[in-house]
C-alpha cells in the first residue's frame, strides 16, 4: 500500500498488560495452574496508536501516565515506536493503568477474558487537553476509545467537529453515549457485544457465520442518533460498514492460526483509520483492516504483535492469490480441524471418569457371571461404532455380539435373552428410533448402559448407567456431521475395553489363539 503519510492524533488510553494464559477459566472459588505468564505494553489508546505508527503514519498520543515503573517502561516503549509523546502527561498519585489477561484455548480457538485497572487514564482533565482546540485542526483524524473519562471525549470531539476534522470512536470498553456525542463522531467502531449494549439488538455470530441483518439493524440505530458510519467488528467473522459509505461487509482473512486475541480490535482500527487516511475506500480500509488484525492474533501480547507495512501487504498479496483457489479453503478446514480434534480430545479425556468405567464394567461381569450376554448397538454412524467395538471388545476377553438398532423393533430382539446387557450409542440420546429400540430391548428383560452426548438425554435417564462422550464441536464445516462426536465415543468405549481386558488377566497366547491371522497372530519375543 503506497500511499501519503497521514497525520493522526490519539486521545487515549495506557495500559501494562499482564497476560496468563491456561487450559481453563476458574470457576468461582477455584484455583488454576498457568501455563504461561507474560508482561507487555498495552491499553487501546497506545495499541491504536502504535498500530497506526508502524504501517506508517505520525502519530500524536495524548494522555496520562503515572509516576511509576510501568509508566516509565510504556512511555520508553512508545517512542520506540515512533509516537510522538510530548503532550502525555504524569500524574504524580496515580498509578498507570493496568490490564489482567487471562487466555484459555476453546474449540481451537483462544478465548480471553480482561480486567482493567484505569489508573492514571481517568485522572485526565479539560485543562490537559485545552490546547488541542486549535491544535486538533493540523490532524488528519482523530481517534479516540471509552478508556478515559467521557467529558474528555466529548470535549475532543467537539473541538475536531469545530475544526472540520473526522473522529473515530472506538465503544470499548461499552458505556453508554449521549446522541450529541454521537453527531459528532464520522465513524463509530463497536463489536457485536458492545454494539447490543448501545442498541439492545443481539447479532448472532458463529464462527464465520453471522446475522448480517440484525448488524445493520444496530447500525441504523446508531445512525438514527446521529452517527455518520458504524463499523461492527465481528470476529471471526470479520466486519461490517454502515452508513455514509455505502454498506460493506468483509470477511476475516483466512488461513490463520489464533495464537492470543489480545488488541486483535486495536490491530484492526489501526489499519482501518491508516487506509483511510490514505484515501482508500471503506471496502480496501476493511480489508486491511482485517489483514492487519488477523497478523495480530497470531502472535502473543498487545504492542509486541502489531504488525508493520510490509507485513500486512505481504499477507494482503498472499490471500489475493489464493481467494478463488481451493487449496486455500481447504488448508483453512484441515488446520481447523486438527485444532478442534486436539481441544475436544482434551476435554474428553477430562470428562471421563473412571469410577463410572469401573461400575460399567461391573455391570458387564455381573451379565456375564449370572448367564447373560453382552451387546453393543446403535443408530446410523453410531451403529459402526457399535460394530468396531463389538469386535474389539469379544478380541479382548469379553465376547459381544452386534445389535442392529433399527432392526431391533423387527425382530432382532431375538438375539436378546433375560439377564443379557446391552450398551447403546447415540450422539443426542433423544431420536425417535434409538428410542423405540432400547424400550424394545428393556422390555426383553435386559440391562442398558447408555452412551450420548448429555447426562440429561432420554437415554441417559432411561439407561441402568451412563457413559459421557459429549463433542462441542464437531470440527466439520457446518458443524454438523458427527466427527468430534464419533471419537469421543469411540474412546470412552475403548476405555472401558481395556480396564475389562485388564480385569479379565488376557494373557498373549489367549490373544493369539483369538487373532490366528496375521501379525497379531503371533506371539513376541518375551512371550514365548
């Protein structure tokens, strides 16, 4: 992108990021272990700011830091960044603002959740940004964020509206406007949470897909009150543009690996208000912008990830020629899904519990012990689950005989005798011929241990027990078809295989004398 070098003021906020990063989000009155710590500049007035700096602009920041450490080492890391820092002032009593990060990967994606201590930012006063009245006329732009005192806010931008210069007003964190505030903004830049904060209208958003409808609905009113354009960032999604400009919608760039969220937005209102100031339009701006955010959240920590120039035009090059390619779709899904299999596996392992193995596996020795049989069955995918776990069940010591789920209610049941014990798989535990089947099955005489994706299923409260094999996602496009699903249920079946094997004492030559075909069919040196 060659472009003018813009002139852009910031009035905003400083804030030193401390980031934790861990498996899981405590609970209320839990503690965690961390598996990474991290200290960093931060605050979304100096990420915007720094943002904006290192794709080439000049920078102005206007603020308050405190007399203090972490004061000293933001202001050091700011003018090594090319800002200029001549009117940040120092607050002698009041510590510099400070921000407490924690990160947890969901879904193979990484979630944070943020606590920020304003410090020296809300000590800000009219009388420390007086003179920008007639200064502010020598900006191309000014920037602003709700990280510091609103009368401040509204004070700049009533002095940028006097002096014909556009502002742009980053919602974060949300609070509520005033629509006189509102007019004399030319850009208003909230997420999908904040944006329903300021209009009380929910734009539901799932990975990429989102209700593009309810966003403009927030947007016109918005606009209704007075602002120009609104731009809703939508994560994942990427961002949509409302309002003088015309609409824009612009997906998130793809391919990426979401390593820290952290200043993703700041990242991406930089690189939105750098294009504009060069005189691209809203849709080139969103598309940067959304290049430059998606650089962002592949690296860790605030100012440390923002990107610079070359960095962004080399990524915006990049997905130019592979956007109508399907190797880049593709390599997309199939990082995606590694992602997704690693999480969910994860959290099927921690579900699992092995006192509720055993007791499965307790069932099915008392079946056994008192003359019974043991079955496994289930519906569509889930019968081959059913199926493989038959086999590897009857090649470990204990002998288990397929169950057709459907075919149970035509007559299959005659494999069932009284005292037998059937285990039954099903993803949601709530279908109609599942159903119908273990009713048949119960009514034969037999015992269920049950098999779903809910302790609160039909067949969870139906079945004599119940094994948890829950998948949150999928890991498909869509989200649909059962992967995640299958494998869960997969393991909690293989789990209990091997504490019954385990039970039973198999011994090698059992398991040859069972496996008289092929390389299993022989026994190892030490066995012998």
């Amino acid at each position: 992108m060659k472009t003018k070098k813009p002139n852009i003021l910031v009035v905003g906020s400083f804030v030193v990021d401390q980031v934790m990063t861990t498996g899981v989000f405590p609970a209320e009155g839990q503690t965690v272990i961390g598996e990474a710590f991290s200290k960093a500049p931060g605050g979304k007035g100096a990420n915007q700011a720094v943002q904006m700096a290192r794709l080439g602009a000049s920078v102005t920041m206007v603020g308050k830091l405190g007399r203090d450490a972490n004061g000293k080492d933001m202001r050091a890391a700011c003018e090594a960044a090319g800002l200029d820092m001549r009117h940040v002032a120092l607050d002698e009593t009041t510590p510099t603002g400070c921000a407490v990060i924690v990160l947890q990967e969901l879904d193979g994606a990484m979630q944070n959740r943020i606590i920020v201590y304003p410090g020296a930012n809300m000590t800000i006063t009219p009388e420390d940004v007086a003179f920008l009245e007639e200064e502010i006329a020598n900006y191309d732009l000014v920037v602003l964020q709700l990280e510091i005192p609103m009368e401040i806010n509204e004070l700049v931008a009533k002095y940028a509206q006097d002096k014909g210069v556009p502002v742009f007003l980053n919602t974060a964190p949300w609070a509520p406007l005033s629509d006189e505030f509102l007019s004399r903004l030319t850009y208003i830049s909230p997420n999908e949470t904040e944006a329903e904060g300021l209009t009380g209208i929910h734009i539901a958003r799932h990975g990429r897909k989102v209700d593009l409808d309810a966003a403009k609905c927030a947007a016109d009113s918005l606009i209704g009150r007075g602002a120009k354009n609104v731009l809703i960032t939508l994560g994942a999604a990427g961002a949509a543009m409302f309002g003088d400009t015309g609409e824009q919608y612009s997906p998130a760039a793809k391919g990426i690996t979401a390593v820290d969220p952290t200043a993703a937005g700041d990242s991406f209102i930089g690189g939105f208000c750098y294009s504009i100031c060069c005189g691209k339009s809203a849709e080139e701006a969103l598309r940067f912008a959304n290049h430059t955010a998606a650089i962002t959240v592949s690296r860790m920590g605030a100012i440390p990830s923002l990107p610079t120039l070359e960095e962004v035009d080399a990524l915006l090059a990049m997905s130019t020629e592979e956007e109508d390619g399907i190797e880049h779709t593709c390599r997309s899904a199939y990082d995606r899904f590694l992602a997704v299999a690693s999480a969910e596996t994860k959290k099927q392992i921690e579900k699992m519990e092995y006192d509720v193995i055993v007791d499965a596996a307790k069932m099915i020795r008392a079946a056994e012990q008192a003359g019974g049989r043991i079955h496994i069955s289930g519906i569509g995918k889930c019968s081959y689950v059913a199926g493989y776990m038959a086999s590897l069940m009857s090649s470990t010591g204990t002998p288990t005989y397929f169950l057709h789920g459907t075919e149970a209610v035509h007559g299959s049941c005659g494999q069932l005798r009284a005292d037998d014990l059937v285990i039954f798989i099903s993803n949601s535990g709530e279908t109609q011929e599942m159903k119908a089947a273990v009713l048949a099955i119960k009514n034969n005489g037999c015992r269920v241990i049950g098999v779903s994706g809910s302790c609160e299923s039909w067949l969870a409260k139906t079945s004599d027990l119940h094994l948890l094999a829950k998948a949150e996602n999928e890991g498909g496009p869509m989200n649909r078809a059962p992967r995640m699903s299958i494998f869960a249920e997969t393991l909690v079946l293989q789990a209990l295989s091997v504490v019954l094997q385990e039970n039973y004492g198999v011994t090698p030559a059992q398991y040859v004398k069972w496996h008289p075909g092929g390389k299993l069919g022989q026994l190892r040196d030490g066995e012998k």
